[in-house]
C-alpha cells in the first residue's frame, strides 16, 4: 500500500464518521467501539 492510498483510505474513514455523528450521533459509534473491542479481544485469545 502505498502513501498515497493509505491517506486517500484514512480520509473516507473520517468522512464517513463525520457524517454518521452528523446525522445519528454519536450513538452508534459508541457500539461500534465496543464491538470492536470485543471482537479484538477475541482474536487475541484465538492467537
């Protein structure tokens, strides 16, 4: 991956989130960050 791709990807990110709390809130990012959590710690005891 080059720099280029890596910042084009890392900006949608952040547009993307923008806009879910622009207009839904903060509520959803808030679950999302939970599962993610979840889900990290478990692939970690997978490994």
């Amino acid at each position: 991956m080059t720099n280029t791709i890596a910042i084009v990807l890392g900006l949608i990110i952040v547009a993307v989130i923008a806009v879910d709390y622009a207009l839904f809130g903060s509520d959803h990012l808030i679950f999302l960050g939970k599962r993610m959590f979840e889900l990290l710690d478990w692939i970690a005891f997978w490994r």
